[in-house]
C-alpha cells in the first residue's frame, strides 16, 4: 500500500512542475494582454501572480487526509488574489480581507471535529505564511524547512512503528510538490499569492497535527513564526524604519510583525484602539515586541513622534 502512495509523490513533483510552468505561460500571455487584472503584477517586466493554484489544487487531490480544509482555504483566496485590495463602498474592510476571513473560519469549523482545538491553529497559520510571501521564494523555504523538521520528528518517534505511514506521506507530498513549483518563485518570475501560501499554510498545520496532536501543533506553529521572523529580518528591519518609524526594532518586534502583521491585524489594531497610539516604554514588553503589537497605522500620530528610545 506504501509503495503505491510513494509512488503518487513522484506524479506530484511532475505535475506540480509542469503545471508552474504551464501556468506561468498562460498567465504571462493573458497579463500581457490586460486580461486578467490583479493576477499580473507590473513589476519586473511583469509577473504572473496566482501560480500557488497549482500546488493548491494538488494539495487538494493528493493529500489522504482533511484534504478538504486546503481546497476550501484555496478556494477563498483565490478571490482575495483576484480582488486584491479592492474596497466596495458598502464595506468597512477590503475584499480579499473579506474572503480571507472568511476562509480561515471555514477551516476552523470544518476542521474542528477532527482536530478539535487545533484546527484553530492551522487556520491561525495563514498569518505568518502570509507574511512570509512579501519576498521571492521566503514561503519555499519556510514549507521545505518545516517539512523536513516535521519528518524529522517522526523519524525519531519511531516510524513506521508509532507513526502511521500515511503521515510520512503526507509529508512528502507537500515537500516534493514545494520543491517542484520553486525555482521560478525563487527567481522572482512568478508569485503563489494567497492562494499558494494560504494553501502551503493549511497542508504545513496539518502535517504539525500528524506529529503529535495539539502539543506539536503549538511547537512548530511558534517555530514556523520564528524562522519567517529570522529570514525576513532584513527587510523587516527597513519596513519598521520607513513605514513604522521604529528606528530600533528588535527580533521580537520581527516575531510580532509576522504573528499579527498585514491588513486583518492592523484592522483589528483600528477597530481595538481607534486613533490612539499606546506608547511602550517597559523594556521587558519592548523586547517581546509590543512596540509592533500595538502599533496603530490609524493613530493620528505616528509612532516617531511619540517614540523616544
């Protein structure tokens, strides 16, 4: 039975190949010709974005297990990829916050009977998955990191002894499938958007949960948080610098950015605090990263004009 499920991880590293590039073409001509709107990004002569559907989409066939939670979240940010930052006038929110959020309690629901408290976790995962796709191939190497370390666990656990081996390969299809789609990401040439990394976020809780249940979850949850945080270190640093005016972030202030950074987090800091800006001055709150925790980008003063550290 083993032998036939590996097998099947080799048809998904082919397909999830030739499918990028498939894709890639087929966006190209169509952006090019201005036909379809937000998943062609004018930067760098032009770039496709969207090209995580495929590895949704094989995600959702090949995974044995919840396969349903990343054909739902997939499903939804494919809107919030095609509806970009798009704001009715009927909404208080963007439209893509609108499908993202909506997915991400749809995977709570649907998931919570099988994985009770944890399926909140998977869902929380889109977070720092998310943030980690604002540079070419970060979200790559954070899916190929965590799945190593997750098969590593299970290794060490005593597989195939303790660890059903449909978990192994379950492992190996998100791995083999990242792998195969990367190396146009890793060039720039191509975006997964949020249907990629909100996919790749889904499939990596899941493959938390096989570890060990909730416990594990927790663990590689707040790894993956810290592993965004240290690789988008440099381009957080100037994204505090110019756009928060926090000139001395620390490594905390990068852990909270991933946790609660983006659109959904700087709406609730809206909604929570107004146009009040909370000034931090503890230094034990400082280092855990409260300064970016209750940074509010509707305070109608901005935080170098309070900030005196």
């Amino acid at each position: 039975m083993l032998e036939v499920a590996y097998q099947y991880v080799v048809i998904v590293g082919i397909l999830s190949f030739l499918g990028t590039i498939g894709s890639t073409i087929i966006l190209r001509i169509l952006g090019q010709n201005h036909l379809i709107g937000n998943l062609y990004v004018n930067v760098r002569g032009g770039i496709p974005r969207g090209i995580g559907l495929v590895p949704c989409i094989l995600l959702s066939i090949f995974l044995t297990k919840n396969y349903n939670l990343v054909l739902t979240i997939g499903f939804f940010a494919f809107f919030d990829d095609i509806f970009g930052r798009y704001k009715p006038w009927f909404l208080p929110i963007e439209l893509g916050q609108l499908f993202r959020g909506i997915g991400m309690i749809a995977v709570m629901v649907m998931g919570y009977e099988t994985l009770g408290l944890s399926a909140i976790l998977i869902a929380l995962m889109i977070q720092p998955m998310n943030i980690s796709d604002m540079q070419p191939g970060s979200t790559c190497s954070v899916v190929i990191i965590m799945s190593l370390i997750s098969l590593l666990f299970m290794i060490l656990m005593g597989f195939p002894n303790k660890i059903n081996g449909i978990h192994i390969y379950q492992v190996l299809v998100v791995l083999v499938c990242c792998i195969a789609y990367a190396p146009l990401d890793y060039t720039g040439r191509i975006m997964m958007g949020e249907v990629g990394n909100h996919s790749f976020a889904i499939a990596l809780g899941l493959i938390f949960y096989s570890v060990g249940g909730f416990v594990s979850t927790l663990f590689l949850f707040m790894a993956t948080t810290i592993l965004i945080a240290f690789i988008r270190k440099n381009t957080l640093k100037k994204f505090f610098k110019q756009q928060l005016k926090i000139n001395n972030p620390v490594f905390g202030d990068f852990i909270m950015d991933v946790l609660t950074g983006g659109g959904l987090g700087d709406l609730l800091r809206r909604i929570l605090l107004g146009e009040k800006q909370i000034q931090v001055k503890n230094p034990i709150l400082m280092i855990l990263g409260f300064r970016r925790l209750l940074y509010n980008p509707n305070a109608r003063l901005n935080y170098n004009q309070i900030n005196h550290y």
